[in-house]
C-alpha cells in the first residue's frame, strides 16, 4: 500500500471520478475562527467519495475476472459505489443486503442496476451466503475499506486536496476525514504524505463510536460496544481495518469525537453556506472543524465533507432544529 | 457587447470565481429521458452567479473610481455578489435596501462588509436616494443585469459550460437558464455562440412571469403584469433590459415556462440526486429540463442551477411535497 497504488489509481479515475470543488464560506470561517475549506465529496457520483473506492477496484482488475462481475456487502454507500462503477464497466454487481435495509436505498441499487440478494441478518449468515454466491457465480468480493486498490481509489481525494489547498494559499493545516473503517482516512493520509507535507489527516467520529480514536491513542485496534444507533450510520464500522490502522497509526493526528447534534448543527452550516447536502456521518469533520476549533493549530483547516445520502426527513429535522448551523 | 469583453472577464475572474462543476446522475438522465448536465452556480461565491457579475463589473473600473465604492440596489443575491467582491477588492460597499427585505438577507450582506441603507418602498424613490448617496459619496452604480461587465461576467458560466460539456461529449444541446432581466441568459449566449456553437440558450421562467419568453415571441420588449407574489424572487424583473433583450433575442431559442410546483419538485430532485441546494428561481431551468422534455431537442439537455439561497423553511415544504421530485 503505497502513493504508486494511488497515483495509479488516479489515473484509471480520469474522467470517470468527479474532481470535487474545494469550498469555502466567510461565514464559516468566522464561526470557526480560522480558514475553513470543505472537499465536497458529496458532490462525487453517487452522493460519496464512495465511488473511488468502487471504480479503482473494478477497473484494477483483470478484464477476464473483472466480466464475470462482482460482490459487496453493504446496506448504503458502498454499494452504490461499487453499483454505479459496475455499471459503468458493463459487468454484473450483486449487492448483498439485510433483508430489513432501507427501502429507498434497495431501490437505489437496484436502479443502478445491481442485483440485490437480501438475507437475514437473524437467522442467515451474511459471509457463508457472500462466499457461496462468489463461487458459484465467479464474483469478486469488494471489501468496503480493507482492501489496498479501494484505499488506493479513496487516496485520490487526497492528491486533490493537496493541489486544491495549495491554490488556495494552504499548504500547512489539519485535513479532518469522518472515518469508519478508515479506508479515506488512510487513503488521503497516504496522499498527503507523498504530496503535501504540511496537511496532516486526522480522523473524526461520533460520539460513542470512537474506536479509531481510541486505537490511534492505545496503539492498537480498539473496536466499539456497538455498532448500531447512531443517525451516522454511514461511517460506524467495529473496528479499524488490518490494513488501514498501521497507516493511520503511522500518518495521523489525534482523533476528534463530535456528538450528533453536532453533525446535526453542520449540516445546517453546509446548507446555509455552502449549499450542499450533508448526511451526518458525512458532516462529522465539519462539525470538528467548527464546533471543536480548540483542538485544532493552525489558521485554516480541511473538512472533507464525505457524503450527501440523507433523508429529506432527517435533513430537515436537522435544519429546523439548528437555524444556519452558528 | 461581445465575446472580447467575457474572455477579459474570465482573465479577471481567473482564482477568484470557483469554477462550478457541470453535475449528473442516471435518475435525472431517466427522469428526463435524456442526459441532464447540471452547471451548480449555486455553489458559486455567496450561493449564486451573481458573484461574477458582481467581481467582472469592479474589476473592470479603473483603480481610482473603484476606490471610492459602488452602490447597488437588490434585496437578495446582486446584493450579496457585490458585496463580497467588494469586500475581496477592500472597497466599500453600499447597498439600497427596503426596509421590510428579510432579515437574514440584510444581515448577511451586512456580514459581508457592505453598508446597508434602508428606504421605505411605498413613500420613497429607490432611484433619487441611489442617485444622491453616489453623487455625495463618489460610488459608482452596478446594476443587476443592464451593464455590459455584469452581462460580461455571468457570461464567464457559459465558457465553462462549453468546456466542460465538451469534456462530457456534449456539443449539441439547449441550455436552460433561469432567466430574470436576462444578464445571466445573455452571457452564456453570447459566450454559446464564440466556443460552442452546437449550444443554444434558452431563457427558462416561473409561470406569470415570463416576459422574456413573450418579448421573444413578440420581437419587442414585453413587461410582466406584477413583479411580486412568487417564490421565484430572485429571477422575477419587469422586462428584459435594454442591452439584454437584443442579444436574447438575436441567439436565444424559444423561452420555456414552468411553475412553481415544477420549481419545487426540481429542488427535490437536486437534493436527492446531486447534493446541491437550490432556492426556487435558481430550480426553474433544471424543472424545464426534468419535466417538460416535450419542448426540447436532442440527446442532452444542460440547466443552469444559479442559486440556492433559500431559507430552511421554503426548501424543507419542498421535499416534504415532492418526495425525490420523479
């Protein structure tokens, strides 16, 4: 796992991924007493940085093994990622779902064109199902973060912002990246480290489901008491992954927590001043960035903003509750 | 009026107007059955193109005159535009207001630096109190939409729609373009005809509003009955202008005419399929591309999202009516 991966990654990406707008807003960085830059990744296809991941899976695979299709497990991001770069490569997705997943995300996939296989998250074995069809079929699972090529995809948001903040005056700053399994946390760190020494990634979660910032202070991987209940459903994983917590404990400042109504607040910022969609697992880093200043050095500092899949309810739950996020 | 005067402006505009990102998704290319290219000005400086304008007009004075300060009139996003291009060229800034405008637009303009004088729409005349304040104060008037650097700077949209269309494989289609005096439509056209010729711009406007398409229809400048009581504010004028209306109607095709429920589905739809906010007036184009497909040509179809400085309340009615706007 190294910057050649992501380089490489970055070209199979060209003119497929979205080079997402750095944004910025005078209001926000009054509000945070410093610089605030936000990377749009809910501006890439399919609503998340996702996508990346997706395709430079897909696309570094050997065309023979890459026609007979893939697999993934996912009930959200993931899987419209992988669906929509399958899509894209004209070979056959299977999206492996809890039978109880959110309708509208079902219908999203399918209409992506990817076959969904529902199973029981009670009584069915998610693995035994996923291996079973793999081999049956011929397809090749695509893990959601512990996986080097979808690191390698997701480091590409990386170099983007190395360039991005450079023309803008940034080449010192703290990069916040909401992190799960750590797949874009470490993905940009690497990117970070080989073009823009002076932005540092540290990874950002919700409250209660802090596991890497827990690791990155033990030294080793730490996994949460849950993994359910949290409105930032889409960035709670168990643990960090084998492979993405050496790299973050190798490249990464201390983690940041954010509660939810925090997440909630950002969103309402992002709304009012930068008009973009955020889901609350795609806001944590700007939560930190505005509401957590104290923790942070610098005059400026990097939110990537890392999804948009959100509900109309809970979107405006969080507006109406939260006025323009101040 | 001519091509020159945008390239100049895009010269002037270059590292300070974002370059907005032509967006996509496969539900609106199904939705519309055709491809849909979405140029999101609303992710320009202070949320709307008018920031171009706004920059190009004084960037274009010379460094005496604009030193001094500019003045404008504008309740909503002229207001903002140039009060924060200002704000960059540290000039003051005045901006005519009436008195009962919102609250949060005053207070946001005054946030960006911009003084903000008041005037009682029913016993005193906007124009004298403009009139006096520049002559006392030496400022130099920006108008909305009738002046040539404004018209040249929102014309800076349409050279990056022709690039980045291009880039997409797009060189044959409409483009829509939420049309209010007709600075903003007058520009792409004119930017349309130089580097794009297999583009055509076409006004787009709210039902009951729609002077432009009649003007065009007519061959001579048309007026609306009323210029309040829409959602749409901030594309609703009494006519094309002066200087507008000869380049409208010399390279505009045939005007289109939504309503606001159209309006209000779009916003959805960007919401749940591009991440991006839009006020309603900034929607009308995408609406026309979305749901009136019978009165366009081609295989493509671009909309021009110029703005997303709604209030919480007016966009949150329009999800909660319009689910995912299909």
């Amino acid at each position: 796992m190294n910057i050649d991966m992501i380089n490489a990654a970055a070209e199979r990406l060209r003119g497929h991924a979205r080079r997402t707008p750095l944004l910025s807003s005078p209001f926000l960085d009054e509000l945070a007493g410093r610089r605030v830059l936000v990377k749009a990744e809910c501006l890439q296809h399919t609503g998340s940085f996702k996508f990346r991941g997706g395709w430079s899976a897909l696309s570094a695979l050997p065309a023979e093994q890459r026609r007979e299709g893939v697999i993934a497990f996912s009930s959200g991001n993931h899987a419209q990622g992988v669906a929509f770069a399958a899509r894209e490569h004209g070979v056959p997705a299977v999206i492996l779902m809890p039978a109880d997943a959110p309708r509208l995300k079902i219908a999203n996939t399918r209409a992506l064109g990817a076959e969904v296989v529902h199973f029981d998250r009670a009584t069915e074995d998610r693995d035994a199902i996923g291996a079973r069809l793999a081999q049956e079929r011929g397809l090749t699972l695509i893990k959601p973060f512990d996986e080097p090529q979808v690191i390698a995809g997701q480091g590409t948001t990386g170099l983007e912002i190395a360039t991005q903040a450079a023309d803008q005056g940034v080449r010192e700053a703290d990069v916040l990246v909401p992190c799960g399994g750590g797949g874009l946390t470490s993905g940009i760190a690497l990117a970070l480290e080989a073009t823009a020494p002076g932005l540092r990634a540290r990874p950002v979660e919700p409250e209660g489901f802090d596991d890497t910032a827990r690791s990155l202070l033990s030294g080793r991987i730490e996994r949460n008491p849950r993994t359910t209940g949290s409105i930032c459903d889409a960035i709670i994983t168990p643990s960090p992954g084998q492979i993405t917590f050496p790299i973050l404990s190798r490249l990464c400042g201390p983690g940041l927590v954010v509660t939810e109504d925090e997440a909630r607040r950002a969103m309402a910022a992002a709304f009012t001043r930068l008009k973009i969609v955020l889901e609350p697992g795609g806001a944590v880093a700007l939560a930190a960035a505005l509401y957590h200043g104290d923790r942070i050095g610098g005059d400026a500092v990097i939110a990537v903003a890392s999804g948009g899949n959100v509900d109309a309810e809970l979107f405006c739950d969080a507006l109406t509750r939260f006025g323009d996020g101040s």
